[in-house]
C-alpha cells in the first residue's frame, strides 16, 4: 500500500466517523477506473460499502486525496437517496453531485 492510498484511507475513515456512518463496513481495493481518484459502490442493505482507488492518477497538483476521501464519504452519508424509485438513475446521480459539491464547500474538516 502506498502513501497516497494509506492517506485516502485515512482521510475517509475521519470522514465516515465525523458523518456519524461507523455501522458501515467499508472495503478499499485498488483498480483501474475510467476517470477520477476514486469511486464508491455502497450496499445499503447489508451496510456495505466498497471505495475503489484509481490505479491510474495524476500526478499532484492535479489531485487532492483529503477532498477526494470527503467526496466519496459523502456518496456514502447520501447513499440512501440512491433508493428513491420515483427519480431515473442519471436524475439521482446529478442530484447527489450537487449536493455533494455544495456539502464539500461547507465541510471544512
């Protein structure tokens, strides 16, 4: 594990704590993902999250780890508005960004 993955999952489990979700069981695997840092598959009803980290990222300054881990904790204090069955997928998704954009604004942890 390197430095910048030791980090990330640091940085998240501060987040997963601070966002009161310790009743997730959360799993990090590293692979190669079409764009961005990292991404999260959150199971909600056994609890179970798993955030995967790009194997392929950029080089600083074009990354930012801390900001990063509290994006993708943030998918996972959202992660029940995914359930919705009267929004489309893409309508949840854009939905979540944004809300998740102005919640990193805010966040200053």
């Amino acid at each position: 594990m390197d430095k910048d993955e030791k980090d990330f999952q640091r940085y998240f489990k501060e987040y997963q704590k601070l966002f009161g979700l310790l009743g997730y069981q959360v799993y990090f695997e590293r692979k190669s993902l079409e764009s961005g840092f990292a991404s999260i598959v959150i199971n909600q009803t056994d609890m179970v999250a798993t955030v995967k980290l790009n194997n392929n990222t950029p080089d600083k300054p074009f990354k930012d780890i801390k900001k990063s881990a509290k994006h993708e904790a943030i998918h996972l204090l959202i992660g029940r508005l995914g359930r919705s069955q009267y929004l489309s997928e893409n309508e949840i998704y854009e939905a979540s960004e944004e809300l998740i954009h102005k919640l990193e604004g805010l966040i200053n942890e």
